[in-house]
C-alpha cells in the first residue's frame, strides 16, 4: 500500500495540528505546504524540511503526483479554494465550516459526487472519545426518548474580524447534536448582539425546533468571564451532561428521569402521576487519543477505499443550512426561519 | 415600641421558614397561623404553642388585633386573599409571584396605596448576601457598562401542577435581574416545551429585549441532571459569576473585558482595535445571614415606618409582567412581546 | 409496643439535633431535658413544653420511668455521667469520643455489660449514607486488596478551649476507618503543632501502622483557608473518593489499579511486570436520610432488643485507643507508640 | 552578542522540552543532541536537522565549540556526567534531582565553584508563574508569621523502576516551599508503604521540623484515584490555597486568620482571646509563560553573565539532603533524622 501524497493549505492556528497528524500517520505522505505568510511557511518548512512549499496554493493544484489536500485557510476562501482542487481531480478535505453558504456547499458536494472525489469536513468533535461515547449511548437507547440538547460554549475567546462568534464556535456544538441526534430541524430562531463591533456579533443564542417536543438550545460567547463547554442530553430515562472542561470525567450519564403514568382515576377522568427517579451516576472511560489523529485516519481511508468519511460533505452542508437560517433569525430579531426539508440526512 | 402582630397564611414547603423568621424577630409578634391542612396545621401549632391556629383565613382578616399577615398559599390564591387582607386594613407580605396576573397585581398597589397599607412581595434571593454585594459592585460602577445579563437556573426539580417552570423559578432570577439592572425591557421573547404532561413546560428560555445592544437571557429547567444556578454579568470593563451552589464563593468578579479604539486609519477609514485584558479575580467576603431573615426585617420595618419597602407592589408587578409576557410569547412559539413602557420602575 | 423514655442531658451544639430525632422517632418518648446552661435549657423547654427540663442531671438518674439516657456534654464529663447512669440503671448513648481515656472506656463497658444495658457511642458518619454505602463496596471485596486509607478534614474551624484537633475531629475519620476496614493497627504515630494556643494543637498529623503494608493516614486542620473532607481509600482492583463537601456524588469508585506480573526472566532470574488499568467511574446514589435519624434508631432498636448497637462501647474504646496513643506520639515528637493488641475488634 | 553552544544529554520524558526551549531562545545555539536509544535520537534528530547527533555524551565533552550542557538522563547518571562535564570546562544545567546523595551534590558544587562554572538545577516549578506569584506574596509579608506548609501531589502515575515516588515527586515540592520559605528543617521523618514492587515506595509522607512551631507535611503517592496537586501556606494573617490543577486560578489568597489576644483578667490571671477572621478571596492573575522558557533563560543568563542562577548547585543540594533524609526515616520507620545546620542555605 503506497501512502496518500498530502498537502496542506495554510498554516495560521489550526493548520500545524493537522501538518503534524499526517506527518505521523504513516498512511500518508507530506508532500506541501502552502501559505500566503512568508514566516508561518518559513517556520513549517523548517519543521517538515522535505516538505515542499509555497505561498502559492495553484502550484499544488497542478501538481499531478498530489492526490489529496486539506483547506485550512480563512471560511471565505475555503468555496474557492476546495472547488478548484476537486475540479483538478484532488481529493478535500476542508476546514468547518465547509463554506459560508448553502449554495456553495452544494455545489461542493456535487462537483466531489460528479468527480468521484471524496469531500470531507473537518468536524473534529466528532471525532473526540467523549463525543464517540456518548453516540455509543445515545444509539444504544439507553437514554429513553430524548427530550432536549442544551449546549453553552463560552470564553473570553479570540475576537475574529471576518466571522462573528456563531460562525466560530456554533460549527462545533452543531456537528455534534447533528451527529448524536440524527434529526433535522424544522426551524431555526437565533438572537445575538453586537457589544465590541458593529455587525459581528459576540453573544449568540440559538434554537432549534423540531416537529415534536424535542429542542435543542445553544449559547454561544466570546465575551464571558469563563471558560464553560458544558452540553446536556436528556431523555426520558437517562440524562447526559458533557463537560468538556473536565481534563478526564467529561462524561457523565444520570441515571436520572421522570415517569408519567396516566392513571383512569374512577369515571373517565384521567389523571397524571408523575414520579422522579434518581440514581447512579457513570462516568465511562473515554478514549484520550487525539481527535485529529482520527480525522486524519478518516480523512485517508475513505480517499484510499473510496467511501463516503464520517462527516461528508452532507454533514458540513446541514451544519452549514442552520448557520446560515440562524444568521438570517438574528438579522431578523429572532425570527422563526422554517427550514425546508431536504433530503440532507441520508448518508446512503 | 411594641411588637407588630403577625400571622401566616400557608404552612406549606415555603410558610415554616417564615414563621420561624417571625418567632425569630423581636420586633414581631406571632398572632395567627393558617392552613388549610390539619397535619400541617397541627404540626406548627405544636411547634409554636402560645400562636392562635385556623383552617380559615377570614378568622385573621377579622381579628382587629391583627396588623400584617404573609400569604405563602398557592399562587392562584395570592390576589384573592391579599386583597380581601388589604380591605381588612392588614399590611400584606405575598410570597412570590406576587400574582397570576398583572391586572390583578395593579389592583393590588392601587389597594394598598388608597389603604395607606404596606404590600411586599417576598423576592427572597434579592436579601442574599449575594446579591447584595453584587448590587453594590454594580451601583459603583466597577463593571462599566453593562453587555448582557445570562442565568441559569436547572435542577431535576419537583414538578408542580398548578404552576409551570416559568411560574416557578423565573420570579428569582428576573427579581434579581430587575434589582441588579434597574432597566426596563422594551420586549419579551420566550420558548418552552412540555415533556412531561401536556400544557405545563418543564424547560423555558426567555429572552429580554432592550433599547439598546444589552440582552437578559434565561434558562430555567425542571429536568436537567445536575443543579446548575450560574448567572453572568458583563461590563466593559468587570464581570460577576454568580454561582449560587457554590458553598462560600457564589461571587466572583473578574478584572476582564474588551477595549476597543476606533482609530484614523490614514484618511477616512477607521478601524477598530480590539484588545483584550484579563486579570485578577475576587470573591467578596459575602454576609450568610439567612435572607429571610432581611425579609422579615424589611417588612417589619416598612410597616412600622410606613415607607416603601425594597421589594414593594411594584417590584411584584414588574416580575408578574415579564412572566405574563413569557407566557404568551411561549404560547406563540416565541414571538416577540413588547413591553408598554409604563412608569413601572419610578420607586418614588 | 411502648415506646422508650428518653431524656438528653446537654443541649449545646449537637444535643438540639439529637433532642429533633428523638421527638420525630415514634418509638421514643423525649421525657427529659438536661442543661446546666438556663438560656439554652429555656429555648429547649419551649420547643418541647412536653418535655420535663432540669439544669441537674441526677433529677434523670433518679427518675424511675426514665429508661435512656443520651450524653451530649463537654467530652471531660462522659465518664462520669455515663458511670452514674449505667449504675443508676439506664441504657446510654454518649456523643464522641466515648471518654478521655482507654481505662474510662473499659469501665463503661464492663459496667454495661455487668447491669445488662446498652452503651452505645455516637459515631454519627458510620450512619450516613455515604459510609453505609462503602461498607457494601468495601465488604463485597470489589477493591481488592486493601492498600492504603488516608483522610484529610480541615477547615478554617471552631477553636475549642478543652480539647485539642485531634480529640475534635479525629473520631469521625478514625471511626469511619475502623468501621470500613475493621483491622487494628499495631501502633500509632502522630505530630501536630500548637499556633494559636500553647498546649492545644490546632493542626495534627496521624499514621496508623498495621502488621503489613497497609497504612492510614490523616490530616487534621483548624486553621486552613478552605474546607476540605476527602478520604482515598485504595485497593488493588478499585479505589474510592469519597468527598464529603460535594452535595451529591460524594462516593466515586474509580476501575483503576495496578496489576504485578512475577514473570520468569530466562534462568532465575524474576521480573515484576506493572501495568495500569484505568477504567470507569461510578458514583453511586447515595441515601440521603439524615444519620442521626438512623442513630437513633439503632439506639432505640438495641435498647428494645437488648442487642449490640453497631457502634457499641467497644466501637468507641478502639477509637479512643487510638487517640490516646496519638496524643502521646505528639507529645513525644512523633515516636511510634505500640497498640497492644487487646481483643478490641470482636464484637461477638 | 553572540549565541550560546548548547547540548542536551537525554532525549526521554523530559529532554524534548528543554530541546524546543532551547531551539526558541535566540541567545541559544543549539550543538548537539544525545541519547543512547537510537529510535528516540533519529527523532529529534529529524526534528532539528541542523543538530549534531550522537549515543556518546562524551563527544559533546570534547568539543571545544561547546560551552554548555543540559543534563536530562536517569537521575543515577546525572553525578558522572556532570561532573565529567564540569571537568571538560562546560557549565551544567541538571535535571532533578541533582544527584542521588549528598556528597554528590557537594563534590559537583566544589568542582563548579573552582572551575568557575555554572551549575543549575532544574526546578521547573520554581519558575512557574504560579509560584513566581506566591514568592511575591511570601516576601510581602502580608501572610503574617508563617505557621505550616502542606502539600499534596498525588496521581496514578508512571512506576518507575529506578526511583520510588519521594525521589520521584518530592523534589517539586520541596523545591517550592525551599524557594518560598527559606528556611532550614531542623529533622525529617517520613513513612512510606511498597505495593507494587518491593524496595520501591509508592507512598510517602514527609514532615519536616523546624526549630519553633512551623511545620511542613508531604503527601507523595502514584497510586491515586484522582490527580491532586494542592500546597496550602498558612499565615497568622492570610493563607494560600495554590492548586495547580485548576486551569487559571491556581492561586487563591484568601483574607483569613485568627487573632489570639492575651488579656489579663483581673490578677495574675491571663487568658487567651481567639478571634477568627474571614474575609475575601483573591486570585491573583498569573504569568502563563511556559516555565522551562524561564529556565533556558536563566540558565543561558547566568552563564553569560557569570552570575549563580536562582537555582544553583546549593538548592540542588537543599533538596538533596532533604530526599536522603526523608529516605533513611523511611528505612527507619519513620525515626526523625536530624539534619546538621550546614551553612546550606546561603546563596551569596
């Protein structure tokens, strides 16, 4: 088996991890970098001295030894960048999100479809011990029916200039529920504010309704005191709370719950009762690898067996539809945006 | 100065900890207590031998040696008896929420105010040593200008017939919010979903809308796994943590924020900088007095002195509004409610 | 069946609470209240105006239908108020330590044994929820075999004018380990050091060492900044956590341990193989009865029975045993003071 | 100015990060990399390609192109090869401990001083922001008199076969409290237990004695459910709760004290008052800068500069004395070892 050729488009914050998992993944082959900044491409070449480099991503496109590349570059330029590389035959995979607008997604998605290539995104939590345990639970029933998802990431985080905090952070806790939960949205309401600069929002709320009881709640923020990523799962029997703060227990399961019982009290008068139930408390044990390492492992089997990854480029379409209709509810003070239901969900 | 005379109408869950306030107080005579429940009658008549004890609260309405009474009965009860209390000419202590209704909590203060009798709505966390300091850190300014107020208040909580998770918890955190913010808010969004029986919500977000970029926004759940009771407030320049579970800490505030400067970027065009600071934290030694007991005290002294207390109709009422509004945008799927800016902060 | 008479002489810290699970078990008849303080005496007799009250605890011996006594003074005063009541024919509970000194807890026990009554000692956390829970663990031999015990308790606390740290706060941890590992120590060991009040130790270090390699250590504190209750409890299989300041899940059981393969090495030559195992954490739900109800029913249940309490006279000899000793390993700069092995742990 | 040559002598746990420190730090020349497994060697070779590489640490010895050295091997070669390496006229930096006795530790400090070279330790936590902070604290006086140090560092750690825990874990901490307190024990004792493997303790307490009522108490131990990291510094006026588990507020000061006021009580009669005083709790903010950036850079200073690093020879050896001690205790069963007044803690 001859190692996949790999290149790697930009090199800022989040591109070192990912040059440095396929250097160590021996099923692949490190053969650019790209960078428009002249130091980041000095300090990587550096790194990785039989690598070659370029500030100039066209000259991997046209590279024909080159077979596969990862888009790490700002969320504007991924569209661009990933539709020329699956247009000169390469296989993608791209940052999340995967683009800025459905449209694009789309069209990403049949360029792979049509070229045969494979497009992937990079949802890394999915791709986490904590996040692959609790789908082990969620999918083994355990939980009973599920009841919400609530999920708070905040920080006094890094202050983007070309995306604002539900563009930056929401990607992460969106992937996750679509990947755990597996069901589509019927609407998207979101509410945001602007305190540090007009037009990029720092403070997000976001909802999701659904066509039953189910829903599922997200604030997002740049500009709090502490760090919390905290998500709790709830269902009828059982309830999780991920604390992805946590160094080792991250995820704990309740064995907690409420019972309803309607009861035929005398004549046709029907009558809840309703009963609580609390019990142990599971912390498994989470596989402490490194996600990347994983996305990276994905990333190189599907292009090598040609199967559809993990997180495809549905998935980077469906987290990018809720971006996109929540951006649209907060421009709109919070309007209820319904989401048509495609077929976005089978990953047949 | 002789004592006031006191009675308490409901020994239920919350009625026990104020007659032990009032046995506690010397300034206050216990005269009477009331309930409904014989066991629970008998219970607190055995624990306080000399008080005089009924199942009907006309008794005390009628008593002319009776000056005040507390109703810490159901809340669709509350109007009913402090109005007939308030006709009687008694000084009215009403455990939170003041009402079902804000009709009903007008006509209380009009009530009172034609009366020349004292009404005080029972906001209890607003006499914690918490929040008091937290009042003055606000009051001094420390934080700068405010950005957002965020709370979280979710427990697997006993579930409530009469009332829904609104009704039930939001009286504390929006009676805090109201006594730390003193703003008025233009609209009221909120959302809800009912898992556990039909028509009454076990979880509900709740966002507050104003003039300007601030926003409150609120998580209150009966179902979560955990107790969460985390409220943050963001300044330019300071932030609090307000963590109610924890034992000594519950306040913490963080020298953090966000600078920006709007700089003449060569001609006309002006950029922001943005610049983060992040420095020390303090937790204020917090007084542990139980809140309660300030409660008494307020209300005792506002009866003797014939002044407002600090939690008076008009807190109660502002609190009834949000959560009327609440209701029915829940009931809307979350449309936005404007608020009628009435004169409901003036304190005078 | 008729109920036991019960009288309780002391009603400073702790007597209130035994006086409150006294009057709510039906199986008692509270007919007695001792204290020689008359505020406190007066505050008792109007909670419980049943109840005869005296500031003379003889007035109790002497009273014929008087059947149970508990002794809840200065801990100097056990002996003696015991003595007289087990002479005068009662059934006694004493609050911890049990007396001063071993001989003093010999005589106890031999005069109950010789009138044919109960003495039984208040070791009050072998009731809770937590302890009862690890006694299960611990006696299903689910941790393998036991490696170490080591306790911290500090806090920032009462200082006590008549005894010392360790006399304070060692019997709740002596007593849990006595009750959890059921083994003697074959000596004693133990520093402290005086910095508020020459003679009496507010800071105490102690080692209990056994005829093996297990050993239990403890960390005794008046003066820390924070408060802290933490015992590990560590077998070859398991380990427990048990933290005594978190409201729910105070017991952890953690699936790790450390595994020794003796593996032959070529000739004669043996190597030890370490390997890790580390798996999940369980934190068990936990009954949340207060102890004192189930000390006082164990109390009243031996009295009726005429059987053994679970922490009997001789249950409270061990854990004075073991702080007279320590008391004179402090004294002699922390030498190792031998325990002969007397038949202390049968309770046949 | 031109750069320093530096080699680094050990390529395992530790050596890579002193590499990449030394590989960031502009006033350094990295010359040589060594390590006698070659699979680790080819590694960081591959890493830094412009390094000379070798399994033979006497090659860097004897070039004369090479001016300092970094020794980070098993702490039983650490003697041999400085010693040799003070004798080929380079300055050492050594990893803890310095060396396995005592007479080691002052053979390499004669040899240093007469070659006029330096030699430091490496007590990474020494320059730790964490600790940095809390030596500013402590010489501010504001703690008061001191009255204990205690500290816990516990964990299921990597078993070693060469050292057992105390010389494992507790040059951390006694390098810590030695750089904040500077102080000299009068003694140690110290217990310890063997689980895993004969000979090679897995547990230790050590406790050193001063010459009035300070005390400081050590929990080591590799054989724990939960990762602790915990040193409490109490004052007469405040105390230090550092816990370097916490991800940003390891050091919390909190405003706490007793005050003890001798009064005199009508005649000759004096009587101690205790007061206890509780207030806020600061967390001061720390320096993230990664500790062994400080450690390059003090090195690299001191050589340059010919002046003694902050931990020189003499604090290796501090730290020495102490282990060997505590050692002996434990081969003792816990007898308490004196230690002669050497003039070791001068650092002039």
């Amino acid at each position: 088996m001859s190692a996949t050729t790999i290149g790697v488009i930009g090199c800022g914050y989040w591109g070192p991890n990912l040059l440095r998992n396929f250097a160590e993944n021996e099923t692949a082959e490190l053969r650019w970098i790209c960078d428009l900044d002249e130091t980041r491409l000095t300090a990587m070449a550096r790194r990785y001295p039989s690598v070659r480099s370029t500030g100039d991503y066209r000259r991997l496109l046209a590279d024909p030894d080159l077979e596969a590349l990862a888009v790490v570059t700002p969320v504007a330029t991924h569209f661009q960048i990933a539709k020329e590389a699956l247009l000169a035959g390469k296989h993608v995979l791209v940052e999340k999100p995967l683009t800025t607008t459905v449209c694009e997604a789309e069209e990403l998605i049949d360029l792979a479809e049509r070229n045969g290539r494979t497009l992937m995104v990079d949802h890394t939590f999915v791709y986490t011990g904590a996040v692959r345990k609790m789908k082990e639970i969620v999918d083994s029933g355990d939980l009973g029916e599920l009841l919400y998802f609530d999920s708070v990431r905040i920080n006094l985080g890094l202050f983007q200039r070309d995306i604002n905090v539900l563009w930056d952070l929401a990607p992460h806790d969106l992937s996750i529920m679509d990947h755990l939960i597996e069901r589509h949205p019927d609407a998207v309401s979101a509410l945001g504010s602007c305190h540090i600069e007009r037009g990029i929002e720092n403070i997000a709320y976001l909802m999701l309704h659904f066509s039953d009881d189910f829903i599922a709640h997200f604030h997002f923020n740049w500009l709090a005191p502490a760090k919390i990523r905290r998500t709790l799962i709830a269902g009828t029997r059982k309830m999780i709370l991920y604390d992805d703060i946590e160094p080792t227990e991250k995820v704990r399961v309740y064995d907690k719950g409420v019972t309803t019982n309607r009861v035929s009290d005398r004549e046709a008068d029907y009558q809840t009762l309703v009963s609580y139930r609390t019990g142990d408390v599971w912390a498994p044990k989470l596989d402490a690898t490194e996600a990347l390492h994983y996305v990276v492992a994905e990333f190189l089997d599907s292009v090598r067996t040609s199967r559809r990854p993990l997180t495809d480029g549905a998935a980077g379409l469906r987290v990018v539809r809720l971006l996109e209709a929540a951006q649209r509810s907060i421009k709109n003070g919070g309007q209820r945006i319904p989401l048509t239901s495609l077929s976005l969900w089978e990953r047949e």
